[in-house]
C-alpha cells in the first residue's frame, strides 16, 4: 500500500515526524470514500475533519483522536493558518494524520495551504482523492453533465473569496466569472444564487431565461434535497426560501441538464431510513409523481 513510510523525517528537535494524509471524504455517503481512504481512517491516531463530515464517517475511524477544524460558511469556524498549525503539531506527536476533508481535497479545499505548511516543516504529505459534490450530483440526477452536441465542457465555479482576514467569505459586490463552459456547477453559491443566475443572463451565457437549473443539497446524504427550475426563475429568487441554510447547496446550469418536467422538487420519504447502506437515496420522490432512482 502506498502509505507504507519509506524513510522517517525527524524534526530539529530530533522527534520522529509523522505522516499526513489529505483524504477526501466525499460528497458525505460514508460508503462513498474511496478504499484507501477509509483504510487510512481506521489506521489513523488523529483526525482533523472538516464540519461537513457525516457522523457515520468518522464512525470509521473509532480509535482516533478526533478534531473538528473545518469551515463553514456563516458560523465560526478555524482560521486557516490555525488549522496548519495543528497540522504540523499533530505531525510531530502522532505518526499517521488524516486530515479528513468533504468532496476532493484539490477543489475549493485550501489543500495548497496546507501542504504548503505541512512542506516547509519537513513533514511527509500524500493526497488520496474522493468524489467531488458535482459528481455525486450528477449521478443522483442520473444526468450526464456532458451532452453530445449540447455540452462539451464542464466548470466548476465558486464565487467565496479568502484572503489572511477573511476565510472563504462570499462579496456581494463580486461579478461572477465570465461562463466559458457548456455546464456550470457552482460551489458555495446558495447566498447568491438570484444573483448567480441574473448575471448569466445579463453575460448572454443563457440563449433564453428557460435554461434549466438544477438545485441539490446534502447530495448523497438522507437529507438530500433537490429542486429543478429555470434561470429566469432563479433570477427571480423564486427559489430562496427553499434553500436550507443548514446544508451545502450546489447549484448547476446547463442545456445538459433539461429534464421533460422543469418545475419538480423532491423531498425525502418520511419512512426512509437515516442510515446509509448504499451511498445514494433510493427513497426520494417528486411532487408530480416522477420517482427517481
């Protein structure tokens, strides 16, 4: 396996240094890890996850010291630079780190910053990917986001902006960036969306208002959520008060995306079971009698 250690690093105090594991949790189904990942979870003495990380995820990883130092938006959270340092410290007491984060850690994760950090102290580093939200989303949807002869190319959009005083904090006054993809998924952008959606149409990225977008939360979770419309509609903010401030939105918008009923929202069956056996809801329903799968 390659988390094997090849050499041991040692610290200028003469301490053996442990290794770090950026491991990308996924887009929250515990099921939906990957193997080396979730091997490396039950291997690990401490883990630093993120706040989105589902409670039947760190349930893998029973003997480690568990820390919580991820962000989320709109409520306190570790700065960065805080959360580089008790990587490095963890580094220097314990000899297998994971550093558990949602969806891949090479997306929107500030996984540079941390590896950074983590280089500079002589500390070991290996990255092991997961299924980023969007991906998950798709396979929910059970829609390509990609369409021969309607969508060749696929981008993935944040509009949060981080800077040393302020982490991952969303400007209002910021324009979007300009489209240059069939589809666009966008992270982190549930505070935002009307405006999302008005700036596309006033790029012309839209050939028309009717568009489709399609809105998930929580994807691959019991809670997941998830409303179809239109640009125009969502320009319009017509779907504000169905966003649920407690969970990650993604919003995605493309002519890929066109489904025969525009207008559906689903929502989980009551009797649905909260545990997670196969990563993606079997359960969900839509309003107008379309199940999904």
């Amino acid at each position: 396996m390659s988390s094997q250690h090849h050499h041991t690093a040692i610290s200028a105090q003469g301490n053996a240094l442990g290794k770090v594991y950026l491991v990308g949790a996924g887009p929250g189904a515990a099921d939906l890890i990957t193997v080396r990942g979730a091997k490396l979870l039950a291997q690990a003495e401490i883990v630093l996850h993120d706040a989105l990380v589902e409670p039947e995820m760190l349930a893998l990883c029973p003997q480690a010291i568990k820390v919580p130092v991820g962000k989320r938006c709109g409520k306190l959270s570790s700065a960065q630079h805080f959360i580089n340092k008790r990587l490095v410290d963890a580094a220097k007491q314990h000899r297998i780190v994971v550093r558990l984060k949602g969806g891949d850690p090479m997306l929107f994760g500030r996984a540079d910053e941390e590896i950074s950090a983590l280089r500079q102290a002589g500390i070991e580093v290996e990255v092991v990917p997961g299924i980023t939200a969007a991906l998950a989303g798709a396979a929910s949807l059970q829609q390509s986001l990609s369409l021969r002869g309607i969508s060749r190319s696929v981008a993935f959009v944040t509009l949060a902006q981080a800077s040393s005083d302020q982490d991952h904090s969303t400007v209002a006054s910021q324009p979007i960036p300009n489209p240059s993809a069939d589809t666009l998924v966008y992270y982190m952008g549930r505070k935002d969306a009307a405006k999302i959606a008005q700036q596309l149409i006033d790029l012309k990225y839209a050939h028309h208002c009717d568009t489709p977008v399609h809105i998930l939360e929580a994807v691959s979770t019991p809670r997941e959520r998830h409303r179809s419309s239109t640009l125009g509609q969502l320009a319009q903010g017509l779907a504000d008060p169905w966003f649920d401030s407690s969970s990650p939105a993604l919003i995605m918008v493309g002519e890929a995306l066109k489904t025969e009923q525009p207008e559906m929202i689903s929502t989980l069956d009551e009797g649905s079971s909260p545990k997670i056996d196969n990563g993606l809801q079997d359960s969900l329903i839509f309003t107008n009698c379309r199940r999904s799968a």
